[in-house]
C-alpha cells in the first residue's frame, strides 16, 4: 500500500494496541516493550 501512494498522506484508524505496535517497530524498539509507549483512547498521531 505504501509503495503505491508515495509522496501522499495515509490515515490508518486501529486501535491503540496496534498503534503502540507498530510504534515500537519505527522506533526501533523491542516489539515486547510496545505497552511502554501511552496512547490515549481516540489520539490522533502522525507520523513521518
């Protein structure tokens, strides 16, 4: 999905275990720590 819309922006809606998830992914951290990183219920985040 990404490949195909280079350059332009993408709204991805899950929740926030999901998000936690592939937070810890970019940032480079063990995926066993993803509870670590606080997302509040219906938080907007961008990333780049």
């Amino acid at each position: 999905m990404i490949s195909r819309r280079a350059g332009q922006t993408i709204l991805v809606a899950a929740h926030n275990g999901v998000n936690r998830l592939y937070m810890a992914y970019k940032l480079g951290m063990p995926l066993r720590n993803y509870r670590q990183i606080v997302q509040h219920n219906s938080a907007i985040t961008f990333l780049l």
